[in-house]
C-alpha cells in the first residue's frame, strides 16, 4: 500500500518531481516576524524575530518544543493569524492574497473529517465552497483518491476507516483545489508508530509526485530528518529560530536510511540545537 497512483510495488520508481527542491525561487520569505497574543492575564509572546526563506518544491520541517510557536508559525503562513511586527511574503504577496488564490492547503493535526459525508464527498468539500461543476468536482475526488490510493473507498463514512487512512483522505481533500503549498500541522502525531513510519515514506513519495511546497510540523527528530529537506529547529516561547539544517540525503528516501552515519549525524545535530535552544531559558 502507497499514497501514489495506486502502486502496490514499495520498491517502484515513483516519477521524480519537475522542480525540485532548492531550485531558487522563494515561495514563503519572512523577516523579523514576532506576534505577541493579548489576553486578560497580560501579552504572550509567541514568535520573535523570526527569519525564514522557503523555496519552490522544499520540505521544511518546524520542530520545537510543545508551545514555541511551530503552530502559531504555520498559521501566520496561511494567514490564520497576524503578525505584530516584521514582513512576511507568500508567492510574493500578502498571506491574505495567497490565501484569497487558494495557494493553501492545511492538513490538521486530526483528519477533520464530517462523519455524515462519504470519504468522496469530504475530499470534494472545499470544491463545492469554491464553485466547480458536478463533472470537475467528480474528476478531482478520483484523482486525489488515486493519488492517496483510497479507490474502492470513496463511498465508506470516516469511521469506518483507520486512522491513518482517515488522514490520508484528509490529505487528499488539502490537495484537492490544488493548492501551491501544503501546510501541515503534525498530522501524524496521534497514530502509532508503525503507521505513523509507513505514512511518511508514502508522504515522500507523494511529495516526489506532487512538486509541492511543504511546511510540515512535528516533535519527532526521526520524522523531521526523514521527510524535510530542511529542518527548522525553534527554541520555547517565544519562538524564535535556533538553528537550520540542511537535510541533503538522497531524495528517493526508506525508512533504512535512519540508520546510515549521515541520518543519525543530522538528527544528533537536531537534537543538540532542541537542547541549546532550551538553555535560553535555563
């Protein structure tokens, strides 16, 4: 079983992406970004001085510990919240313009799936706000169950899939308008760790397929470096920025590669940066 094109074969090419990662132009640009919450009890600074460039056909992994902002960066991105200072561009405008061109699609930490719709009628739900036909909304569900390899299940409800599918289908439904970025809130986090392993080699591969711009959040140091190109490492609230590490491993990717010198070399240096970034409050 894969998220691409229904292939069964795990050894199987997949069709490598026609813009690859790092190909120079900048998606996401942003510079001196800080956002502080005003509540009852006083301002919360979430991000501070935060400075980041994406470029097309990245994956980019935010990783922290929990409430230092990785969220909080990820809606500032889909113009989900507003920063209190700094700039931010996306495709070279506004969050709000990218996001007014549909140039987002999120996938939550749970599926968010409606238990009353079909799997076929959930992916097809942002299609039916957004006004396409009968006919285009029916071609894009079949492609993106092809994609996620969910044929044969279009007419099952929510619950009676796993979890792991469930969220494969909720991927599909982020796809479905095709979307320039894929933003991803740990996704994976609540499943176990043996769907969780095989989730993020078919994640690949739909990566490879796709040539999207991913922006992907998660605690796990292993899933960072496996999946990301670039893994982004903050230090607690406020967030801020403590190290970037380019993850320059062989694009077609398994699970074996996490225990190769220069897998557990990145991860060490993931780690280490997790742990200096805690001393700025120690």
């Amino acid at each position: 079983m894969t998220l691409v094109g229904g292939r069964s074969d795990e050894t199987e090419a997949v069709p490598r992406s026609p813009r690859p990662p790092g190909g120079g132009k900048r998606v996401i640009d942003i510079a001196n970004l800080s956002l502080t919450f005003m509540t009852a009890d006083g301002p919360v600074h979430a991000l501070s001085n935060i400075d980041l460039a994406i470029e097309e056909g990245e994956f980019v992994s935010l990783i922290g510990p929990s409430g230092c902002g990785k969220t909080t960066l990820l809606r500032v991105i889909a113009d989900l919240e507003t920063p209190s200072q700094g700039t931010i561009s996306v495709n070279g405008e506004s969050p709000q313009e990218a996001r007014l061109k549909r140039a987002y699609g999120y996938v939550f930490q749970a599926p968010a799936l409606y238990p009353w719709r079909s799997i076929a009628q959930n992916i097809a739900l942002p299609l039916e706000i957004m006004g396409y036909s009968r006919a285009e909304r029916a071609a894009r569900v079949k492609k993106g169950l092809d994609l996620v390899n969910l044929q044969g299940f279009e007419k099952k409800f929510p619950w009676q899939l796993s979890g792991g599918m469930q969220q494969r289908a909720s991927i599909a439904r982020a796809l479905s308008f095709d979307p320039t970025l894929l933003l991803m809130d740990e996704p994976f986090g609540a499943l176990d760790e043996i769907v969780r392993d095989k989730l993020n080699e078919q994640l690949l591969r739909l990566w490879d397929k796709t040539g999207k711009t991913v922006v992907f959040v998660t605690h796990s140091i292993p899933e960072a470096v496996f999946l990301s190109t670039k893994v982004v490492v903050m230090s607690p609230r406020p967030g801020q920025i403590h190290d970037v590490i380019e993850c320059k491993l062989s694009r077609e990717r398994t699970l074996d590669i996490r225990e190769t010198p220069a897998f557990l070399d990145l991860a060490h240096r993931v780690r280490q940066g997790l742990r200096e970034g805690h001393s700025y409050v120690d």
